[in-house]
C-alpha cells in the first residue's frame, strides 16, 4: 500500500480546490462590479485550475486501482474511511470544499446570467426594440408609452 502517495494527491486537490474557491470569491466580485475584462482573465484560470483538479483526480483513481482498492464495492469514500482512515479528515476537507465551489460557481452562473439579460435590456432600449419603456407624466405617475424611440426607421 502507498498510502502517502494516495495523501499526496489529495493534499493536490485540496490545496487546487481552494484555490479554485479564491478564483470564485473574487468572480463574483468581479461580476457584482461588471469588470468583464476581469472576467475573462478569472475564467481561463479557472479552466486551467479545473484541468489540473482533473488530471490529479485521474491520477487518484489511477493510485486507488493499483492498490486493488476499486476491486471491492466500496465507494472511494468508504475505501478512504475504512481502508485508508489517516485520509478521512482530509477527504471530508475535499467534499465539503467542493460542495462549496459548486454553490459558489452556481451563484456566479445567476449572477452573470442576470447580468446578460440586462445587458440585452438596455440594447433594446437604445436600439427601440423594447416594450418595457415607461413614461412620467406631469403629476409623476407611470403611464403607456406610444413613444417611437427609433424615428429614422419609421415609415
């Protein structure tokens, strides 16, 4: 059995999880500021973060199936908690972040998803195409808007 091996690759994915976390906390950050270009950036380090978590869970695997481990019906946390036991703290460590970047990342998706809707909103407004448009009248009460915002297309 190579036991610190199987460690070594879950401190790996630890220590990738969290940094992935850091990325998420500053996306969301970044997206509550729209600073896209940011984004972007934020988003290839989060892809390169997310190959390598990838990589090392293959490699996991990779360790658990030579040790004969994924012979029995043990699911990899059972085989953690009951064969491997030093790795248990360490493994709960790993789902409990992971389970958090998901949450995380969910949150983001909204967040961005929201702020693409209102980006196409405010180009329809600019561009006439939007029903949504509200007129103030002299009293300051909301009322039907007949209003071409686009003249020069009118027939």
């Amino acid at each position: 059995m190579n036991n610190d091996l199987i460690e070594s690759k879950l401190n790996n994915i630890f220590s990738k999880l969290s940094a992935l976390n850091v990325l998420l906390c500053q996306e969301k950050d970044l997206l509550s500021k729209s600073e896209f270009e940011a984004i972007t950036d934020i988003a290839n380090q989060k892809k390169q973060i997310i190959t390598a978590i990838e990589i090392d869970d293959i490699e996991f695997k990779s360790i658990i199936t030579a040790q004969n481990y994924s012979k029995s019906s043990l699911s990899v946390h059972e085989i953690i908690k009951e064969i491997i036991p030093s790795c248990n703290k360490l493994w709960l460590k790993i789902e409990n972040l992971l389970r958090i970047c998901k949450d995380k990342n969910s949150i983001n998706g909204i967040i961005l998803s929201n702020n693409q809707r209102q980006i196409k909103h405010s180009i329809a407004i600019l561009q006439g195409k939007s029903n949504d448009i509200l007129v103030y009248g002299a009293t300051g009460e909301s009322i039907a808007s007949n209003i071409n915002l686009n003249p020069h297309l009118s027939v």
